[in-house]
C-alpha cells in the first residue's frame, strides 16, 4: 500500500550554489526526505493492519506519525520547487508584473503593504522558528489573503485550511554543514533563490482550486 514516492529534484545538486551548497542538497533531498516519505508509507501499512486486524491500541501515535511524515514529504516536495538557481537570474529578486507575476506582486502588497514588509515577516519568522521548523507563505480561504506561518516540525501552529505556496526550511539539516549556528545568515541567502514563478502558479492554483470558506 505504499504510494507516497521520492520526487526528482528539479536541478542538479550543485545548482543552488553558493546559496547551499551541493553536499546539503543531495544529503536533504537522499536521506532527510526520502526519510518521510518511508515513514509515512510505513505508518499507512501499520494502519491498515490496525483497521484488518481491528485493534485500535496505537492509533493514537500512529495518526501523529502519519502528520509528521507526510507534512514532511509535502513540505518538502514544496521546498525543492519554490527554489531555482541564483545563476542568470533564474532565482531570486522580488516578483515583478515584468516578469510575469504580477498576480502575486499584487497580492503580496494587499496582503503585507509591501514586499519589503513582506520579505522582513518572512525572515524573522523563519529565523527565529524555535527547533526545527518551516517560515511559510501561506493563502488562506476564509479571508482570501496570503499570511505568513510559523510552523513547528512539520505540520504544527497552522491555519486550518491554509495552502502552502512558498516554504523557508529551518530545520539545521536544511543549513548546519554550510551555515554552522547561523540559522538567520542562512534565510537571508534563500531569497537569492527563491523561483516566482512556482510561487505564482501556486498562488494561481489555490485561489481557483480551494474557495473561500464561510464561517
């Protein structure tokens, strides 16, 4: 029953440089992520011997397993795309109605006042993550806004219902053979890399697949 598969990086491993360098990206990508998907596969096999065998004594660590895991995997499967190389100007800037994004340009000024004010949440919320943890950029269907999240481990201090579009990893894995203890050097680098035009067609994407919800 194991469906969850590792995704192909989307550049080689030395693309990102000198922002991460090549070791920390097939390291993350190899070990780190293919760690969640392996346990999220595994759990679901343990839940479906729990639901044949009808005993429910574990279920509770099992479901918890299962967050980690997959949060995990779908974090992360976010991450590798929402990043492109610094080199020839693939990666990196702000999004601009030139370049194609305007959509999200726009949407970052309603949401924030500016990319400036933006970028600033961003960055401390990523930074000063405590543990391990993720800064996102989220669109959230109740209000029809983007926010910025601060999540722990992987699926833990979200908006209910809230989309993903850009995600900042601030687990030491994601930074520590590079960066040392240096956590906020290391955000601040990652918008040398960030690829707009993933974070637009994932903006695109949440707005017309997930409507706003009344409450």
């Amino acid at each position: 029953m194991a469906i969850y598969t590792l995704p192909e990086l989307p550049y080689d491993y030395a693309a990102l440089e000198p922002v991460i360098n090549p070791q920390i990206i097939e390291l993350h990508h190899d070990k780190h992520h293919a760690a969640y998907v392996k346990g999220a596969n595994d759990t679901l096999e343990q839940l479906e011997e729990a639901r044949a065998k009808d005993q429910w004594g574990a279920v509770n660590g099992l479901e918890k397993n299962l967050a980690f895991h997959l949060s995990g995997h779908i974090l992360h499967s976010i991450y590798w795309n929402n990043m492109a190389s610094p080199k020839g100007g693939e990666g990196g800037g702000e999004p601009l109605a030139a370049d194609g994004v305007g959509e999200l340009a726009d949407a970052i000024t309603e949401s924030f006042g500016s990319f400036a004010r933006f970028k600033a949440q961003l960055t401390k919320a990523s930074a000063t993550t405590q543990g391990s943890g993720w800064g996102v950029l989220a669109y959230e269907p109740v209000s029809g806004r983007l926010i910025v999240e601060q999540v722990y481990d992987h699926q833990g201090n979200v908006g209910q219902g809230s989309v993903p579009i850009l995600v900042f990893d601030a687990w030491e894995h994601a930074f520590y053979l590079q960066y040392k203890n240096q956590k906020v050097d290391f955000i601040e680098a990652m918008w040398q890399v960030v690829n707009w035009q993933d974070v637009q067609r994932r903006y695109a994407t949440a707005k017309a697949s997930v409507p706003l919800i009344s409450i």
